[in-house]
C-alpha cells in the first residue's frame, strides 16, 4: 500500500539518518566513547529509539563500515578503465581513495580504520569480501605498476605500503593554502612513483 511505502521510505530515511550522525560521533568519540544516547541525540530521537532501526550499537557500527566499503567501492570501480595507462589509472585510484577518506562528512571509511578490532569476527567475515573486492582493484593497479617498471616486484607490500601510508593522512593531514584534491593527488604520486634523479 501507499502507505507501507511511504512508512518505508521514511524508515530508510531515518536509518540513513542514524548511520550518518554516528559515523561522525565514532570518528570524534571512537566506538566506545560513542553511547547511543548520543547517537540518538544526533538525531533528535528518544535514547531507545535507534533500537527500532537497530537490535544493538554494535549493528550500528557494521551499518557504518558497510556503508563506507559500499560508498568507497563504487567510487573506485568508476575511476578502473583499462585504457588507462599503469600511472594514470594508479593516479585516478590515488584521487577517488583521497576523496573518501579526505573530504568533509566521508566519516565511513576512517571509522572503519579505526575501530575495525571493534567488530566482533561475524561481522567482520561478512565485510571482508567487499574488502578483498577494493583490495583486489588496488592490487591489479599495482601489479601493472610494477610491469611498467615504476615499482619493485613485491607488489603486495607495496599495495600495503600505499594504502597504509593514504590511510594514515586521516590522522595528521590539515589541508593548506593551495592544497586541493589535485595536488594532494600530484604529491602522493609523485612520492612512490618518482624514479632516481
């Protein structure tokens, strides 16, 4: 019925709602300091109420990196074109991972760096498989990097290397005059891919 459609919608909404505001306060707060009465408050609900969308904080949490692995997944598989070549299509993933994890109110994929040993191991078998999908276009990037001669031949350790080293910006990175995702990008680039002078 129309209704049951609208009420959907709105509860789809809601839950939206919710994952977005305690993306924010587990990035601020990390998942312990992040209680559900503040989550509910975000959202300007009674304290029990995010327990009708959600069974537990917990359920909360994976909401949130499921969200982000989704968000993050399908911006990268946009950027992968094969005829791109091995450093175009490295600096096109260098940019959108930026993105995501960089720009104002892409709090998923941080919360999911930081507090992953907070899921417990259900959870995170279930999310390792799009995991290994984002791991797996990155570890494709590399390899083809490595053939074109602008890395070494361990390419795991250096698909590890660039993801750990781009994941580890969210903690000291503050943008500065001039900087942009454009530069930003340039700079990483340049960084693992400049050859001897």
């Amino acid at each position: 019925s129309k209704d049951s459609k609208a009420t959907s919608k709105n509860d789809d909404g809601r839950r939206g709602e919710i994952i977005r505001a305690a993306a924010k306060l587990f990035r601020d707060k990390g998942y312990d300091g992040a209680s559900m009465r503040a989550i509910a408050n975000a959202v300007g609900m009674q304290c029990g109420s995010p327990f009708y969308h959600f069974a537990s904080k917990q359920d909360i949490l994976v909401a949130v990196v499921e969200e982000g692995l989704r968000q993050g997944l399908e911006k990268t598989r946009a950027v992968v074109d094969s005829r791109l070549s091995a450093d175009a299509q490295f600096r096109a993933l260098v940019k959108v991972h930026l993105s995501i994890i960089l720009e104002p109110g892409n709090d998923f994929i941080p919360v999911m760096l930081y507090n992953w040993r907070s899921l417990d191991e259900l959870h995170k078998r279930r999310l390792i498989a799009t995991k290994d999908e984002y791991d797996a276009i990155w570890q494709d990037a590399v390899n083809r990097l490595s053939q074109a001669g602008h890395l070494g031949d361990d390419t795991k350790f250096a698909r590890l290397m660039v993801l750990g080293a781009m994941n580890f910006m969210i903690t000291w990175y503050k943008p500065r005059k001039g900087d942009n995702l454009d530069t930003l990008t340039d700079k990483v680039v340049e960084f693992f891919l400049a050859g001897p002078q």
